[in-house]
C-alpha cells in the first residue's frame, strides 16, 4: 500500500467569505503565487486579503468621487449604469474605465494581465 498526498488549496473573499475557487492535485499542489494569479483572471484582488470581483465593485460604488460629487449614478443589477453627458448614453471614459461600471470590459482587462 503506497502513501499518496492530496494538496487541496481553497480561495475564499476576505470580505464575504464566498469560495472563489480551487484546486486539488497530488503531490506538490500549486504556489500562492500562481494561486494569485488564477484569482486576478477572475476579476478578484490578491493583495494581503483576497477580494471577489462582487465585493470590489461595491466597495468601488462607496468610494466613488464622482457618485459623492454629483450623486447616485443608475444601478443595473448590482452595477454602476456611469455618469453621461446631456443627451447621450454612452457613459463618459473616467466611468469605462471603473471596474464599477456595466461598460467595463472584464475581457480585456483579462488579457491584460495574462502572461
């Protein structure tokens, strides 16, 4: 009878305490490092504490200056709708640029940090 190891790593929000993701592999597992890395793909921070995509968009919502300056942007399903000038919609390119914002691209974004 051998011995067999199971390395299971879990990833888990800091904020909420939802599962983010994880793996289960035998032998060595993966490094908090590649761990990382996989969470950022996924929209999640991976700094001290690890935060999903869902909690950073609504802390980004409270500590919106332009949301304090000029006040509530439109929600759309837990999602910033931005801040447009007078009679257009398109949302102005300070708010495409917020992770808040329904008009952020997350698939870029994922590109972006590929390696």
């Amino acid at each position: 009878m051998g011995i067999t190891r199971t390395v299971t790593t879990r990833v888990h929000c800091d904020v909420c305490g939802e599962w983010v993701t994880g793996w289960e592999s035998e032998g060595i597992g993966i490094s908090r490092e590649w761990a990382k890395y996989f969470v950022r793909l996924q929209g999640c921070t991976a700094g001290k504490r690890i935060i999903c995509k869902e909690c950073r968009i609504k802390q980004r919502i409270k500590k919106c200056s332009l949301q304090k300056k000029c006040g509530v942007a439109g929600m759309d399903g837990g999602a910033c709708l931005g801040f447009s000038y007078d009679g257009d919609d398109e949302p102005i390119e300070r708010c495409k640029r917020c992770i808040a914002c329904t008009s952020f691209d997350w698939e870029e974004e994922k590109e972006r940090l590929k390696l």
